[in-house]
C-alpha cells in the first residue's frame, strides 16, 4: 500500500522532565517529528540516598502523562514506547510506579539500563551530527551518561547516577552556593570521575553535550549574544572559556537573580548549578577547548533503533 503511514509515539520520562514526540514513518523508511510536549514533573525531587520516589513527584508525572495521552490515542497505526531512566531505576518503589502508570496512563514503561541510555544517546548524536572524535555527555536530573566516541564509533561508555538534581540536593547547590558546598560537591564528583580508566583516552577531545542542563547553557549564550533564533541550539559550539564564563555568572547570582536570567527556565534555576558542575569539572580534567550541542539524544536513537529493527 503506497504511503502508508505509522504513527510512532515516544514517552520519555526522565529524573526532571517527561517529554513526548510525535513521529510520522512513512514507509520508505524515513520519519518527520509531527509534535513534541514537554512537561518539566522533577519525578527524582527529594528521593534522597533510600532513593525513594516520593508520592507528590508521582502524581505531577502522572498527571502530565495522562494530558500527553490525550494527544496521541486517538491516532491511526499507532506505536507506542514508553521509555524511562536514571529516578525510576534507581527507585525502590520503581515497581509500585511503573503500576500506577500502566493503570492510569496506559503506558507499559520501558526501563533503560544506564548503559543502553548511553547506548541510544550516543545512536542519536552520530545519526545527526556525524562527530568523529568526542566525548558526549548527557546530564539528566538524576544520572550523567559518557561515550566515548572515536572514528564515530562508540568506544566506551558509562553511566553514572549523580545528575542536577540530586546533586543540587546533595550539596545545597541550590540559591546561595557556598565555596564549601561547591568544593565538597566538586572533590566528590572528581572522586567518581577519576575512577573511569577510559575517560583520559578523550582527552583534548571535543565534547558533545545533550540534557537539559547543558541545552540551557546553550540557550542562555545564545540570549546573551542576541542570536535571533534561541532555541536552535543543534550544533552549536562554545569555547571552554565560555562555558566557564557562564558558570561564573551563574555561581554570583541567588536563585532569585538566577530564576530572571534571559535564555533560562526559571524552574531549572534551582538546579542549573548541580547541572553544570559535571561539565565544568570533565572540560577542567580533559583540558578540552570546546562544547558542540546535541539536540538529538535518546528519543532520535529509539527512533533510528526502531526503524531498523526489520533490517
């Protein structure tokens, strides 16, 4: 049948945001993005070390899930892959949750492993930015996911389960950031970088950064220089001094005066420091001259994954 059309619907909860993409896939195998929402849900808020998702987070993922149901269930030919990371599987109670939602959003949860979210992040990164030779870091709410990418290959990878969010938690990074806090939060990240052997094999490398933390940094370079369209963030490219400019900024400023800072999300404002750490640490230990961001990630390698699963 000529131009059949499947629809192809990705639910990804992550640790701070759920977002869902809508795909049109067209039977000569190629795809168009029709919509995408994005709820920010903080599923991972306060699950502090008995990593236990709290009920108040629960309900505004739910919620969100639900209203995201509206959009799509009513679609012809309809797939749809439910994928979820670092909060739910780190959480006891993941079990509990993973009901809930099949029973009140009809969605069966997928729950990747750390390794295959690096995996798909990485699928996403070569299928559209044809890097050759870099680092991609994805810093989510709760995890950090690193490849190493060598002749745009994957060569190694890890994942790690300290993102912005619990991170800011951890070491109240939150408003006022204390040189203690900071340095405390930095010699324990250090520590935890240090142990990935592989990691100086990228070094002088350019990073490739996907996550929301690194999209907003992005964002945020792209007000100040007055670019018209913010948003585009798809390979763009900072020098390292940039970056730590940013962050310098970012470490003067309260939660106040960071929630009113023009290319960010004031709820993000809360955990931006936490979020950028892990950069800022990885560019000092790499010696690394410059960043190239992502727009695609783990929802563009599911995607590529799933259109060539019949291979």
């Amino acid at each position: 049948m000529a131009g059949f059309m499947q629809n192809l619907v990705i639910v990804d909860l992550g640790s701070n945001s759920v977002r869902m993409v809508i795909n049109e896939i067209r039977d000569n195998g190629t795809y168009q993005e029709i919509a995408r929402f994005k709820e920010d849900t903080r599923l991972s808020e306060g699950m502090g070390d008995e990593k236990r998702l709290q009920e108040p987070a629960i309900k505004r993922t739910l919620t969100a899930l639900k209203a995201f149901r509206q959009h799509y269930e009513a679609l012809p030919n309809l797939t749809v892959k439910a994928i979820t990371t670092a909060a739910v599987r780190q959480a006891v109670n993941q079990d509990i949750f993973l009901a809930r939602a099949k029973q009140e959003a009809g969605l069966a949860f997928e729950v990747l492993s750390g390794d295959e979210e690096a995996y798909y992040d990485y699928l996403g990164v070569v299928n559209r930015l044809h890097v050759e030779e870099a680092l991609m870091l994805d810093i989510g709410g709760a995890s950090m996911e690193l490849v190493d990418i060598r002749a745009g290959q994957e060569n190694n990878l890890i994942s790690i389960p300290f993102g912005a969010v619990n991170l800011s938690e951890q070491f109240h990074l939150n408003d006022d950031v204390s040189a203690a806090d900071l340095f405390e939060a930095q010699v324990f990240l250090r520590r935890r970088l240090m142990d990935i052997w592989w990691l100086k094999e990228a070094f002088n490398k350019p990073f490739v950064l996907l996550g929301g933390a690194n999209r907003s940094l992005a964002r945020m370079s792209r007000r100040r220089q007055q670019i018209l369209h913010v948003e585009q963030i798809h390979g763009y490219q900072l020098t390292t001094n940039a970056v730590f400019n940013l962050y310098g900024d970012l470490l003067r400023k309260n939660l106040h005066d960071r929630r009113l800072i023009s290319g960010l999300e004031p709820d993000r404002a809360d955990i931006i420091v936490g979020g950028i750490l892990p950069l800022v640490l990885l560019l000092q230990m790499l010696d690394t001259d410059r960043v190239i961001f992502s727009e695609s990630g783990v929802r563009e390698g599911l995607i590529n994954a799933y259109l060539h699963q019949s291979d």
